[in-house]
C-alpha cells in the first residue's frame, strides 16, 4: 500500500548525466572530440546500458565506496556506477581528449586521472572496475594482480576471459590460467556478443569477477615461480619427464622434486596441462627461491 508524506523530505537526488551509447551518438561524440577508434588498441565502445549495469551490479560495493574504474572512454560505465551511488568514482583514461569529455559529461562526480593504467601510479581501491581494451587487458590484469586488489571487475575479450578460469585438461589452460589461480579466485559471468560494441570488434566479450587470494601467496619466490611457468609451458605438448629437466637445478633428483611437489605416480609420461595450478606451486616452492631455470629447447 502507498502512503503519502506531508512532512518536509530531502531533496531528490541529481540526475545522472546519460552517456551516449547508441552507434551515432557514439560517432557523434567521438567526432565532436576528435577522436577516430583505434584498431590496433581493439578500441571499441559499449553499446547497451544493459551490459554496463549488469557489470556495475558486479562491483559489491556498498553506497559511498570509492571505486576505480580502467578506461572511462565515452562514459557508459562511468554513468551506471554513478547511478547505483558508488563514489567517489576515480575514473583512468589515457586519451586527454576522453577525458576532458567525461569531466564535462560528469563533472565534479568523478575524479578523472589522465594516463595510461600500465605506468601511472593508480589510487588504491578495494574494487577496480573497467571494460578493459582488448590489447592490453592481460598486462593490465597482471598490474592489478601484483598491487594484491582485493576484486577486480572486468569486460574482457571471450578468450582470454575463458582462460583465466580454465581448468586442467582444458585447450585453453595454461600459463594465464594458473598466475590467475596463484592470485585468488576467478568467475565467469554473461558472454557479451560482439554486437553490442562499436564499432564492432571480431571477438566477444565476457565479464569476470577476479577475488585475491586471502593471505600470502602459496609460492617463495614469484621470480623463481615465473621462470618455472615459462620452462614447462614453453614446449607444452612435450612430456613433463622431458620438461622438468629444463627448470631443476643442475643434478637434482627429478623423482624426489616430483614427490615433494606432490606430483601423481606417471607425471613423466603427463603434460603441463595435465597438472592443476597447486602442483606447480608446490614445485616452485620444492624447487626454492632462486635456483630454477628456464631454459628452453633449441
């Protein structure tokens, strides 16, 4: 039942600015700045406020929260994490041209900080968020991961999505998969078609949700874990009797590094996809800080 107030009330809230998210209000407002969509940089702008909302609905973050959002581009996103009162809202665009657009779209709002999120120093936030450009969002990913962000909320290309939450025995599983599980947990949500970008790109999106693993990381030496990564997947449909060789410290007793890793009975005749992320854990840290190799065959 609806009831009616006679008392006096606070005053409503402002009005979100909207962003332009149709394909010629895009092109409109990319024209007005002077901006031309780089394929190169897979630079496309999301078309549905739908999507935006449904990756904003993501962020879990309370009210009031200050919140990091990776490319503001036109401001799709930036509008619907305004809209569900997140803030301040600290908005990375590289392009000065976006960004004087979203201060003028946006206002005092949000707080936008020009320069490239792989360089600059980025506040620190419980939650980043962003629709990450295609070409750079794993290097973008894998800042976020050694700042140990708590949750990271991102629109990604299908693919690379797919490979963050592989499992063993998956094509896709491999070197991403398991930095991705070093650092904590990750899941998938809605596939996003290519249709709703624009201009269109030749990929789909999806969106994930990263949450960093509580604690210190499960490996001595994150160097010493690289070097091991990259030794055994770097010939990955070569058998692990062949592999482990190429990361062990000289003369070491490859059964008793397999048996201190844990590693099942047969692992000579296995491949690296075989093994779940802990096994190579355990072998790094079987293997200890500094002494792996990584060198690959000719």
């Amino acid at each position: 039942m609806s009831t009616t107030s006679t008392g006096s009330s606070s005053p409503p809230e402002p009005t979100v600015p909207r962003a332009p998210h149709r394909p010629a209000e895009i092109d409109a407002a990319l024209r007005a700045v002077g901006v031309v969509p780089s394929k190169r940089l897979g630079q496309s702008f999301l078309v549905n406020p739908f999507v935006a909302d449904a990756e904003a609905a993501l962020v879990g973050a309370a009210p009031g929260e200050p919140v990091l959002e990776l490319g503001g581009g036109l401001g799709i996103l930036t509008e619907a994490l305004l809209r569900r009162r997140f803030g301040p809202v600290l908005v990375v665009e590289r392009d000065r041209r976006l960004a004087t657009h979203l201060r003028n779209s946006f206002g005092p709002r949000i707080r936008v900080l020009e320069g490239d999120a792989l360089a600059m120093d980025l506040p620190a936030t419980r939650v980043v968020v962003g629709n990450l450009p295609f070409s750079v969002a794993t290097p973008i990913l894998e800042r976020l991961w050694s700042r140990r962000t708590p949750r990271i909320v991102a629109l990604l290309q299908r693919e690379v999505a797919e490979r963050l939450a592989a499992g063993p025995g998956s094509k896709v599983y491999g070197r991403l998969s398991i930095v991705a599980a070093l650092y904590g947990t990750v899941e998938l949500f809605q596939p996003v078609p290519a249709r709703e970008f624009h201009p269109t790109p030749e990929v789909e999106g999806r969106m994930v949700v990263l949450e960093a693993r509580p604690g210190p990381l499960p490996v001595p030496s994150l160097t010493a874990f690289e070097a091991v990564l990259h030794g055994l997947f770097s010939a990955r449909r070569k058998q692990l009797g062949n592999l482990l060789p190429r990361v062990a410290p000289t003369g070491a007793d490859l059964d008793a590094l397999a048996l201190r890793a844990e590693w099942p009975d047969g692992w000579r005749r296995l491949r690296p996809e075989d093994l779940p992320p802990e096994a190579f854990f355990r072998l790094s840290a079987a293997i200890g800080p500094g002494r792996a190799r990584a060198r690959s065959s000719p």
